[in-house]
C-alpha cells in the first residue's frame, strides 16, 4: 500500500465518524460527544493492526456498526459506544474490566452480552442454538445487547460478498433462520426485510438478480399507475387540508420471490408487487379519526375488499406495529394494498423498539406489547431444563408473523398466534387451566381443544380435575408458554411411569432371585441396548419391554468386554475398529454380536426385528441405527447420505424378543375372538401387549401388539392367524 493510499484510508475513518457524530447529534447531552469520542479512539487503537477479509481497516466495521445502531434503529449514547467496543474483548488485549473502568457498569455490561453471543461456531451442533438461548438471556438484561447485535449481523451481511462461499452460506442461513424472524419481532421491519434479501442475494443469487432485473424494468409503467391511482386521493386530502405524503413502494425482493415459490408462479403473476402508502402528519389527538377519514376518502374513490380491511390503529400487533390497512379494486382491475398511517406509526414501523422510547414521553402512546413479550421470553427462559435445540424450535414458534385477537367471556382482549388453538389459549389464561382444559365453548358453541381460534372468537374454557396433558397436545398446541408447560409435565410422567417400572423390575428380579445392583444393571441396560436406568425402567413401566425377559440376564453370559465402546463416524472408521477389536476384515454390522465394541440401535421409526432386511446408518450423534430397506426414511438417508450407509446382517443368536404389531381383518362370527387369542397366546407362545379388537356391522378389525424373535417367528404366526375361519388378511404394521 502507497504512502498516499493510506493517507486516504485515514481521512475516510474520519470523514465515518463525523457522520456518525452528526446523526447522533440530536440524541446527544452533555459530555456525551466526548464518551463516543473516547470509544472510538479506543477501538481504532486497539484494532490499528487489524484489517478484515475485504482488505479495509478493521475500524470501519465497529463505525458501521454504530452509524446503523443510530441512523437505522435510533439508539442513543451507550449503544453507539457499546457497538464501536463490540468487537474489542473478544478480538484483542483489552479485557472487560478494562471496559468497566473506562465506560462504566451498564457498557461493560452491554459488550460482555455481545461478546458471549460468539459468531464462530459448528454449524449442525447444537452450538448454535446454546448461543442463541444465551442471546436471548441477556433480553432480560438490557434490550440494547440484541440491537447491537442485529446491527452487527446486517453490516456483516451487507459485506458478506468477500467472505467464502461455504461461510455465506453458512451465516445466510442463521440470518433467515433466526435474526431475521427477531428483527420482526422487535418491530424493525426495515431491517428484517433488508436481512431476507441478503439471505436469497447470497442463497439463490441467480434468482435474486433476476427478480432484481425485473423490477427495475417493470418501474416505469408502475410509476405511472401508481400516479395515476394517487392523483384523485391527492387532490382530495388537499383540499381537505391534510399534511401527507405518499409513496408507491415495491415490496421486497424476498417476499416476491416468496410468492413465486411458494404460489408457484411467475413474476408477471405476483399481483401486489408494491403498495401505496399514505403517511400524515397529525397531532397525537386526531391520529386515529384522522386515518379513518383517509380511509373513507379513498373507498369512495376505489371499492374496498372488505375481507382486507386490517385495523392495527385501534389495536396494534404486540409488537408495536400500528397501521390501517385496505385492498381496494384499480380502475385497471387489479387489488391495490392502501396502507394509512401516520409520521409517528411510520417511525415506529420502520426503526421499532427505539422509536417507541422516543414517543414514550407523550401520553398519546398504548402501551407496547413487546414488554409482555419480552417478559413471556424470560419466563421460557427459566425452564432451564429444555435443551437448547428445543428451545429455539419453540422460540421460532413464537415468532408468529400474523396474530389473531380474540376474547374472554368477559370481553377482555388477548393476542395470539394466528394459528393458536382453544387449548392455547387456555394456557394462556393461566397454566393450570391450560393443563386441566378438556375443551372449550367458542362464540357459545362446544369445540374440541385442537380447535383452531380465528379473530374475534369469544372463548370460554371447560376444565377438569382429571386431566393430563399428552404427547399429542404438541401437535396443536403452538404457543412457547403451552409447549414449555406440556413438556415439563410429560417429564414428570416419565418420572412417575419409571418409578412404576423400576417396581416391576424389582419384583422380576426378586423371583429369580437376584439382586438389583450396578452389574445386573448394565447387564439389562446392555440387553436391550438402552443408556440410562431412568429409560429402562420408562419403558418397563409404559409396557414397551416385556418383563417376562428381565429374568432371562439370569442364565445370560456376559461376553468379556474386549474394549470400550466406539463411537464411529463413516464406514471406514467401522471397519479400522472391527479390526482392531476382533482381527476380522469385514464392513458389514452383525446385529447381537459387535454391540460391545460399537454403539447401535434399533431406528424407531420403522422398528426392525430379526430377519428383516435392514442396513446400518452411522448418525451423528447416537451411534449406528439399523433401518429396515421399507422404512419411510430410508429413500433420503440412501440418497443424499450413501457414504454413511453401511451393510448390516442379524446374528441367530438373539433369544430377546421385540415388539412388533399385527392387524388382523376379517368378518366376524361367534368365537373370533377367542382363535385368535388362543393361537397368539398359547400355541406359539408369544406374549401380548395389547389387543384391540373392533366389530362392526360383522367387520371384524384387530391391532394387537406383540413380542416376537424374529421374522421366522412372525411369518409362522401370520400363516397361522390367516387360516382361521373369516380372516381375510394379517398384515404387520410399525407399533
Ligand atoms: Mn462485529
């Protein structure tokens, strides 16, 4: 670099950062310039040797970072001095007292937040998901740490062009995946939708470009219809004396092509390319009747599609968006999205959580949602026993685009999620009735929980003592503060269904005279292939291990241990730990034999027993699963995972039973029943889980669970239950 060059670097970092100082000028008090000047000395000296992978110094990074915090989202002093430190703990000397010595609590506070929010991690793990819990932990603490943070990824994502392409797509698919879904939240809509076009500019950058290409030579026809729909309004709200201003705005890139992908059409089909929205300028007390009369003025020009209509004046969405919205019929006969709204909405709309700081003060300003929301995300977060995956899955159910408003018996509004159920709003009345709720009467009429709530619903909820949350609640039940509370109770019933289980195994073990001690432990835990105790005994207590094979460790002889179990990670791996372990050269899996050496388990998702045709799937996490070539997965995990598919053969040694399912169909007739039980039960001895059996109108239909071998077992069995009289067909099926 030329002496001259960096002669021009330097009065660059200048010229950002008295632009910086410029668009904080209004915000700033006294002394205040002098803090940011010290910040920013700071950080040019402790990047100076610095530069990022586009070859600039690093310090335009933290100035940019600020210039957003400021010009983009609004915030004051101890952000923009925060976002210029951001980087500085975790990337050179300076530690965080250090911080705390020179700024003060609240900044060290702020940048020890951003600093445990790293950017370098796995992606896949589960990492990823611990990092973003912990983001969301410092919610409770100052709000201001998620701000920075979202402004830190958008200047990152704007300069995402010099980064290589596995890391763009890498930190694309976190930015659509997470920051843009809270940015949203958070109300700052402008840069949510900046942050979706990045994601598709770098995912799918040849559509991107094309949608781009479009737009810009479709602009001067829409100029013109949008000036010839605004042209009868304008004359209108003029002479009715209004202050406004409006603008005919393309929407973005990303939810046109979101249209296109998930309607499955062309460009030329997405209708609403853009939307006209009008803005005034009103004092606080004629917001509201003002926007209505805005509203009246242009229905009387263009028909209204009264489905359309979209009231966020009188009750803003929770998170603090306020705006009247219409679709209205062209002359040209297309809909036409009218948004109306004022210059304090628009701000709110564009910048958020700031901008509401601001407009605190006048009186005029409901209350935002976004304080309960933030309140509901720390109780969420207390739940400490959820795994951060699970965590995050459910956080991302809760990051709902549209929101439905319904109501108590007693009128009083709540907000929720556009495709909660009545049993969500149970909960969120309080958790208990959420967990005692057995239905609900909606405007008066009885509905099931699974009932999905629309707009304006009055919902009363039924309740009673003998309810108990399940499994299936999950299915419907879209809420975070539901989710958390049905998972917390399906762990306590796991507790209560092991301590019955461990009961029964005690009293097994007790008739054949053994002790329950750590050997006769692992030599169950071994068996059935499980890895903690707390699961053994679940699944002895729901009935899924048949306890009549707990006596069987009796007469069992543990095969001397010729190593620690392995955990393998491809095919080769497998084949170096064989060798090692037994001196043979093979690839292939021996069911029953190789579970000493190498960790595996029966997939459950197709439920293989002995003599199915099967293969091995090394997963990341849990070791090999054997799959049967029928189950529904085994297509994907063939085809787009072939180099961790390895061969698998069962062993005959196996006298463990397993649990399949038969379906039994026929017509029915006096003693049916009984053959069937009969054979199940005493000819082949085998034993039951469960039978159900229905008949009707002389249609005899049967689903029993049962324990078998293998398939010798089961085929010998089907050929039997076939041959009675009246059975049509025996079919197995996945319990
Ligand atoms: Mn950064």
């Amino acid at each position: 670099m030329t002496e001259f060059e960096l002669e021009q670097e330097k009065k660059e970092i200048v010229r950002q950062y008295r632009r910086l100082l410029r668009h904080a000028k209004p915000f700033l008090q006294e002394g205040d310039a002098k803090i940011i000047k010290r910040a920013f000395n700071l950080s040019q000296e402790a990047h100076k040797n610095m530069r990022r992978r586009s070859g600039e110094p690093y310090i335009f990074h933290p100035l940019a970072v600020a210039q957003i915090c400021v010009e983009e989202i609004g915030l004051g002093t101890t952000s923009i001095v925060s976002a210029l430190l951001h980087d500085v703990v975790e990337d050179t000397e300076m530690e965080i007292e250090d911080i705390e010595r020179h700024f003060g609590k609240k900044v060290a506070k702020i940048i020890d937040g951003l600093t445990k929010i790293s950017d370098v991690f796995d992606h896949g793990s589960s990492q990823q998901a611990e990092n973003f819990r912990k983001m969301l932990l410092t919610l409770s603490d100052d709000v201001r740490v998620i701000l920075v943070k979202l402004a830190d990824r958008l200047h990152n994502m704007r300069t995402l062009g010099s980064m290589p392409r596995h890391k763009q797509l890498r930190v694309s698919s976190e930015t659509i995946y997470l920051y843009a879904p809270l940015a949203h939240r958070l109300g700052l809509y402008a840069i949510k939708s900046e942050l979706e076009d990045l994601f598709l500019k770098y995912s799918e950058p040849i559509k991107y470009a094309d949608i781009v290409d479009k737009i810009n030579a479709s602009k001067a026809p829409r100029d013109r219809f949008v000036r010839n729909f605004i042209s009868p309004i304008q004359k209108e709200l003029n002479k009715r004396r209004f202050k406004f201003t409006i603008k005919g705005r393309p929407k973005s890139i990303y939810s046109i092509w979101n249209k296109m992908t998930s309607q499955e059409i062309s460009f030329e089909k997405v209708y609403d390319l853009f939307a006209i929205r009008i803005i005034l300028d009103l004092p606080p007390e004629m917001e509201k009747p003002g926007c209505w009369q805005v509203y009246s003025v242009v229905t009387d020009y263009y028909q209204p599609n009264p489905d359309r209509l979209r009231d966020w004046v009188s009750t803003p969405k929770s998170n603090g968006y306020e705006s009247l919205h219409t679709t209205v019929m062209s002359k040209t006969g297309t809909w036409v999205e009218v948004q109306i709204r004022t210059k304090r909405m628009d701000e709110i709309a564009e910048k958020g959580y700031a901008a509401h700081w601001k407009y605190k003060e006048s009186e005029h300003t409901t209350e935002s949602g976004l304080e309960a929301w933030i309140g509901r995300v720390r109780e969420i977060l207390e739940h400490d026993n959820v795994s951060a995956i699970e965590f995050v899955d459910d956080f991302k159910h809760s990051l709902f685009n549209e929101e439905i408003f319904v109501f108590t018996p007693k009128g009083e509004l709540k907000k929720l999620p556009g495709n909660a159920s009545a049993l969500d709003f149970a909960f969120e009345i309080h958790s208990e009735i959420g967990a005692r709720c057995i239905g609900a009467k909606v405007n008066q009429k009885l509905v099931p929980i699974n009932y999905k709530l629309k707009t304006g619903d009055q919902v009363e909820i039924l309740t009673s003592n003998k309810q108990k949350p399940n499994e299936g609640w999950l299915n419907f039940v879209v809420t975070s503060k539901g989710r958390t509370r049905i998972k917390d109770e399906l762990k306590e019933q796991k507790k209560s269904a092991a301590s019955d289980g461990k009961e029964i195994v005690l009293r097994k073990l007790k008739q054949a005279k053994l002790e329950l001690n750590s050997e006769n432990l692992d030599k169950l835990l071994n068996r059935f292939n499980l890895k903690s105790a707390l699961d053994f005994y679940f699944l002895v207590g729901k009935g899924k291990i048949d306890p009549k094979e707990i006596k069987k460790i009796k007469n069992s002889v543990d095969k001397p241990k010729k190593q620690a179990k392995q955990r393998v990670s491809d095919v080769a791996s497998f084949q170096k730990t064989i060798k090692e372990a037994t001196g043979e050269k093979r690839d292939q899996l021996l069911i029953g034999e190789d579970m000493d050496i190498i960790p595996y388990s029966l997939a459950p998702c197709c439920h293989p027993i002995p003599g199915d045709d099967v293969f091995g799937f090394v997963s990341i996490h849990e070791g090999i699963k054997i799959h049967r070539i029928s189950c529904p997965n085994a297509t994907e995990l063939l085809s787009k995972h072939g180099h961790r598919v390895m061969k698998a053969k069962w062993t005959s040694q196996s006298e463990v039973s397993f649990l399949t399912g038969l379906k039994i169909r026929g017509t029915d007739r006096v003693g049916m029943m009984n053959d069937v039980t009969n054979i199940i039960s005493s000819e082949l001895k085998v034993n039951m889980r469960s039978v159900s059996i229905e008949s009707d109108n002389g249609i005899f239909d049967g689903s029993i669970q049962l324990y078998v071998h293998d398939t010798n077992h089961l085929e010998k069995l089907t050929k039997k239950l076939e041959n009675i009289e009246g059975v049509e067909e025996v079919i197995r099926f996945d319990v």
